[in-house]
C-alpha cells in the first residue's frame, strides 16, 4: 500500500512539473509575440482578435519554407513531429496563431469596423505597415486590405495622395513569391485609373523583367501579366514593351491555358495599335507556333490568335511597305504569316481539324492575307 502511494505521488509531481513548464514556455512565448507586436507599432493583445471579414485575395499559404523569414509566418515546436497525434495537434495550434497575427493587422487598421473599405486613416496605418514591417505574414495581410481598398475608384486617388505607389512598388524587390504576388495585385488595381498609370509608369520595365524571368505559370507570372494588361489598355505606354514581345510569343507557346489567355490579352492590346504593328511583325517566334493549330487546343485560344493576326494584318500596309520587308530577320512573326499564306492547309491541316468553326476562320483569315500581301494590281 505504502509502495503504490508512492508511485502515485511521483507521478503526480510529473504531471504538476509538466504542466507548469508548458505554462511557463507558454508564458515565456506570450511575452515574445508582444514584444514583437510592439515593435511593429500594435498592442500585442494578438490573441483577442475577433474575426477579420472576409477579402477578396485571402489566399493564406501556410507552406513550410526553410528559410528563417516563413519561419517566422508559421513557427512550429519541436516536438510537432510529422505523422504523429501530438504533432499534428502543435502544428495546428501553431497555424493557429499564425492566422491570428494576420487578423490583428487588420484589426490594428480598422479596429472599430467591421467593414473592408477603410478610411484614408486607416489607409494610412496599412501603408505604415507596409512601409515599417519586414515579416511576410504582416505584409501579406496589409496588402489584402489595400489591394481590397484599390478595387474602389474613389480609393485608388487616396492611396496614390497618401504616397502609396512608391511604398508598395518597393515591395516588388522582395524575395518570397507570396508577398509579391499581393504587392503585383494592388499595383494592378491602382492601374485602372490614368494618374496612377502615369506614375506607375517607371515601374513597368522591372514588372516585365520579372514576369518573365518568374516560374512558368506561377502565380507572381499571372499577377505582373495582368498589370501589363491593364498599363496597355490606352497606347500611351505600349512603347515600353517593346523588347519584350518575343519573349511573350515564347510564354504563350510553352504555357498553360490560362497562361495562353493571360498573353493573348496582352497580345491584343498591342496588335489593336497601328504604331505597334512593326514591332509585332518584327518579333521572334516559337516554331511550335504553327502547330498550335494541329493540336487539340483550346477553341477560343486560336480563335483570339486569329483576331491578333488580323488585326496585325488590318494594320500593316503590305504594298506600301514593300521594299521595308528584308528588315525582317527569319523566324520573325511577318515571315511566319508569309509562310502561313503560303503553306496554310499543308501546315495546319486545315481539311483534317476538328472544329469546323476554326476551319472556317483560318480559311478567311488566309484569304484576307494573301489579298493584301498580293493585291490584284501585281497580278
């Protein structure tokens, strides 16, 4: 008897001491995240924070990065070991506070409303975070609010008075895709305004660079196409693309569908400018490009290539530019429509494709083609 009770207090002491380790770690780890939180200019009381409403990019990653910046977005303990009950427990309580901290960002710019359309107060303290902070998951959910904030006409004229362009611009230099990626949305929902274009002008350059350099089909690569798109909605700034053409021929060729219509948007908005319609035609292309329409593509892919094409055809004066034509290297997009004139049922396989519709298309734009590039006056 004396032997079990024994036993039975030692085992309670281990419980005891276990539990007030754990209050102590926990203790310990609160008084960190504060000091933390103070620093980035906010109270500290992260764990009070009600839910934040919902956002139009809320597309929080929680991936494990071995880099010490995704560390600090996601910090798991160490006995939060992979495949294990306990472990998956720490590492959601863990993921836990981690979302708690994104919600405290907001909550710090708009503590008193429920609403996401924030003040040119609260505007301010976001742009705050955005210039002071370095951590991503602060970062991150601060630019959710602008980018949210941006999609208003009236915000887009206060975001850009209260010095943002620049501030968020910067965040372009960062290294972590996800933090980019949300910079790259804001910028293009401030572009649809012509003041904002006007300054974000400076900028494009570095945004074309890095979408091309980006990984095929990445989020960041979809981002800065869609900002190009709408920085060339008017002619003013298409100019500034021009280098840049054949290596978007090279994306659309080796990218995904909604790579390809990302692309072809942009295309399209270059090849509706007849001041474009040389820099087009000069552009180097993918051979595959022929057999796009061989393939089970999708429809409405070739179908807005042929649109690009015929308005590159539409633009360009054939006659006129006759004795211009040897500027033309090989493998530029004016010998591949000549070939295209040429050799378009043997090439694309007119007689055999699948789509009637694109038959149909292909063979009028073919036709329209050869008229201008051989007019009834040479015959």
């Amino acid at each position: 008897m004396g032997y079990a009770r024994k036993v039975g207090w030692v085992t309670a002491g281990l419980v005891i001491g276990a539990g007030a380790c754990y209050c102590i770690y926990r203790l310990t780890r609160g008084r960190k995240q504060n000091k933390e939180k103070m620093a980035e200019g906010g109270s500290g009381d992260v764990d009070d924070v009600g839910d934040c409403p919902g956002a139009r990019y809320n597309d929080w990653s929680d991936d494990d990065d071995d880099n010490s910046e995704n560390k600090g977005i996601v910090w798991y303990p160490p006995w939060a070991r992979i495949g294990t009950e306990a472990g998956t427990r720490a590492r959601a309580r863990a993921r836990a506070r981690a979302t708690r901290a994104r919600r405290a960002v907001q909550k710090r710019a708009s503590p008193n409303s429920d609403d996401t359309i924030l003040s040119p107060q609260e505007l301010q303290k976001v742009l705050c975070l955005v210039e002071m902070s370095e951590k991503p998951y602060i970062l991150e959910a601060a630019l959710i609010a602008l980018g949210n904030n941006a999609a208003y006409a009236f915000n887009r004229d206060i975001i850009r008075d209260l010095g943002g362009l620049p501030i968020v611009a910067k965040i372009l230099n960062t290294r972590d895709p996800i933090v980019k990626e949300k910079a790259l949305i804001v910028l293009n929902n401030l572009s649809v305004n012509a003041e904002n274009q006007r300054r974000l002008k400076i900028y494009m350059n570095q945004v074309c660079d890095d979408t091309i350099t980006s990984r095929l089909n990445s989020s960041v690569q979809l981002a800065g196409l869609r900002l190009l798109t709408n920085m060339t909605v008017t002619n003013e700034y298409q100019h500034m693309l021009a280098n840049s053409i054949s290596d978007f021929f090279r994306l659309f060729s080796a990218g995904n569908e909604e790579t390809k219509f990302q692309v072809l948007k942009l295309l399209l908005n270059l090849a509706e400018n007849p001041a474009m319609t040389r820099e087009l035609l000069r552009a180097q292309v993918p051979s595959s490009l022929g057999s796009l329409f061989n393939k089970k593509e999708n429809k409405e892919v070739i179908l807005k290539l042929l649109v690009i094409f015929e308005n590159i055809n539409d633009n360009f004066k054939w006659e006129e530019n006759e004795s211009t034509q040897n500027q033309f290297s090989e493998g530029s997009l004016f010998f591949f429509l000549k070939e295209f004139q040429v050799c378009a049922d043997k090439i694309l396989g007119l007689e055999s494709h699948h789509d009637f519709l694109v038959k149909v298309k292909v063979g009028k734009f073919v036709a329209k083609l050869a008229e201008n590039m051989f007019p009834k006056s040479q015959e």
